[in-house]
C-alpha cells in the first residue's frame, strides 16, 4: 500500500510517537493540573515538555503562550471567534480552508464585515491586495501559509509586515506547514498560529494549538470556560495563559505523542524534511504533468508548495482516478473539494474538485514512480 494522503493526517508516525503514548497509557496515566500526587505531576511534565518543544520549533519564548486544543480548527475558531465583534472587519484570501471561511462566514451573518481578497489560478496571492482591502474597522487579516489543495506558499512574511504597520491582528493558519516549512513567528510578526499535531508534526489525531502573542490574549475571548485545574476557589475564568483558553482535562496521551512528533521534527530539522519532501515533489510534478490528458494545478514548482499536489485526468471524475487508484493498485489520495471549495473556485476545479496526493516524509522515490505508472495506465485506458 502507498499511503499519499499525508494532507489529510500523516502516516505512519515515528515510531517514538506510538512508544510515548504507550508509556504515558500504562505508566502514568493521570490528569495534569488537577491533583498533587506524582502521577498527576509527571502528566503536567508531559504536557510542559510539549509546550517547550513547540515554543523551540516556532521560536517562542514563552511556552506558555502555546494554548492546546483539540485540532487547528479548534484553534481558527478560538482566534477568529475571540478577535471579531460586530462591526469589525476581516480580510482573508480566496485560497482559504473552511477552517477559515465557515468561522468568518458566520461571524459576517452577525454583522462582521468580510474581504476575501482573489488569488491567482495557480494560488498565490499579491500582499498588496491586502494592504489595499485594509479600512479604518480592519480587526483581523486570516491566511494560510500553504494551500491543502495545491500546496501554494502564501507571502505571510509580507502581509505580517503590513499588517503589523497597520495595527491589524494577523493570524496564520499553518495546518499544512507546521513542522513542513521553517517559520518563526517573531519574524513573520504573527499574532495568532493555529496548527495542528496530526500532519508534518507527526502527532496522533485530537491535537493542535494556537500561540497568541504577548498582550494579544487582552483581546481574545475564550472559546470555552470550565475547570483548568487553577484558582478553582473562583468562579471565573483565570485571565493568564495557557488557563484562559484550555478548560477541561487535555488530551493528554495526544500531547505525549506530539511531543515525540515534534522532537522527530527538530531532530532531523524542519529544512531536511522539507528537502526531501521537495524532492519528491519535484519528480510527481515532472511524472504526472508529462501524461497525456493530465493537468496539474497549483504552482508548478516544488520550491513554491509543500508536498500537496492536485492533478485531474481529462474527462474523467476526481473520485473515479482515486477509487481505481486504491482498488487497482493500492494508492490512497484524496478526491473532490478537500474541505475548501472557494479555493477550487480559484482554481477553476469547482465543483467537481480535484485528485489531490500528499507524499510525506516516510515516502519513497519507488513509490513516486508507481504512483505516476498508475496515473499514466488510467489515463490511457479510461480516456
């Protein structure tokens, strides 16, 4: 079997991120923050030690600053939903997840105002858009850094600038870059960076966050209220981080098992990883797009993505190529819209979507070469 869906969850894990969860199952177990005794304290060690590793990876100083949730789209939503009031006004791009869309789509319902600023065909985007849809009521500017669709960089680096120079909240949706692409939130002057565990971060599904930067929680509400394990003497929330945002008991056997993803991570450095994922990319873009009948969309160019590659066969459905695919010859991708349809609007992909396949670190160059046979036999039989 060739797993090629790594956009959607990476797949296998190192194998440290299988035996942390293990130990953290049999030998300790407890709840972090909520008792005294030394099962509960080594928990909290756990869950600390995670933070450390995310805050070294990002260039965070304050680990703390690192609030976890259950996914990056619990994190979107604790940014978007806890900046935006009635009357404020958003920016976003055409290139956006429903991660983003669904939370401002609603917000703009309740008297947000919206700007989503168009892309190119192949998903990139000008920065001087963005600068250009700035008002006087701007609040928030919300981009991804790397398309799931086509993988496509977004200039987040400029628009931090602008969005800096203007007073503007920026967040980053880096669901797709986290632990794929270097990113260092001082330089990239973000605000709010949602990601997640379960993509190039190596971790078990349920895990994610969102780095907030110092002052930024004055202006961010709570998702969510409850028991945080502190000030229980009060019925109020606490107002310090990370209690403001996690209520209720962490997942912790999750954050064990992230903690080995992300030491996976820094201890092969994220430059290498994605060396090796371009690489691939690299030999799948010049595969697939030499097959009749085949167009790619996206970049075209494996140092402007991370390892997402969408692709159609002429005249044939996204979900026919990916079911022949894995019923043929063991080859698992993901078809149709992939959870962003105004990015398939941009693409021109709308609505019957697209294949898209997602190599990742544990991938071969043989597989790639399989891959592109399978690709190349079903366009010559079914066209």
């Amino acid at each position: 079997m060739i797993y090629l869906d790594n956009a959607a969850t990476s797949w296998p894990k190192p194998k440290a991120v299988y035996q942390a969860m293990d130990r953290f199952m049999n030998q300790v177990g407890a709840n972090p923050g909520r008792s005294g005794h030394r099962l509960s304290i080594e928990a909290g060690r756990v869950v600390y030690e995670t933070r450390e590793s995310l805050a070294w990876l990002f260039n965070i100083d304050d680990p703390l600053r690192i609030i976890f949730t259950s996914n990056a789209t619990e994190a979107l939503n604790v940014a978007i939903n806890g900046v935006l009031r009635p009357g404020d006004h958003a920016i976003t791009s055409s290139m956006e997840h429903n991660s983003v869309m669904r939370p401002l789509r609603a917000l703009q319902e309740r008297g947000v105002e919206l700007t989503v600023v168009s892309c190119s065909k192949e998903g990139f985007l000008d920065p001087g858009g963005i600068e250009k849809a700035i008002k006087p009521n701007t609040r928030l500017i919300v981009l991804n850094r790397a398309s799931n669709v086509v993988g496509t960089l977004l200039p987040v680096i400029e628009v931090g600038a602008i969005a800096r120079r203007h007073g503007v909240l920026f967040c980053i949706d880096a669901a797709q870059s986290a632990g794929a692409y270097p990113l260092d939130v001082s330089f990239t002057k973000v605000d709010l960076l949602a990601f997640t565990g379960h993509k190039s971060l190596f971790g078990p599904q349920g895990t994610g966050g969102l780095y907030v930067r110092q002052g930024v929680e004055d202006v961010v509400e709570p998702l969510m209220r409850g028991g945080t394990g502190s000030r229980s003497d009060s019925e109020h929330q606490p107002d310090f981080l990370p209690d403001k945002y996690e209520s209720g008991t962490p997942n912790t056997v999750g954050l064990a098992g992230l903690g080995a993803g992300v030491q996976f991570v820094l201890s092969r450095g994220v430059n290498a990883l994605r060396e090796k994922e371009e690489k691939l990319m690299h030999h799948l873009i010049e595969g697939l797009g030499a097959i009749p009948g085949v167009t790619l969309y996206g970049s075209g160019d494996a140092r402007e993505q991370v390892a997402v590659l969408s692709f159609n066969i002429a005249g044939i459905a996204s979900s026919e190529v990916a079911i022949r695919l894995d019923e043929e010859y063991d080859i698992l991708c993901r078809p149709g819209l992939q959870c962003a349809p105004i990015a398939h609007r941009t693409l021109g992909t709308f609505p019957g979507g697209t294949v898209r396949v997602s190599p990742g670190y544990f991938t071969t160059e043989d597989e790639v070469d399989i891959v592109i046979k399978a690709v190349c036999n079903i366009a010559r039989v079914l066209r």
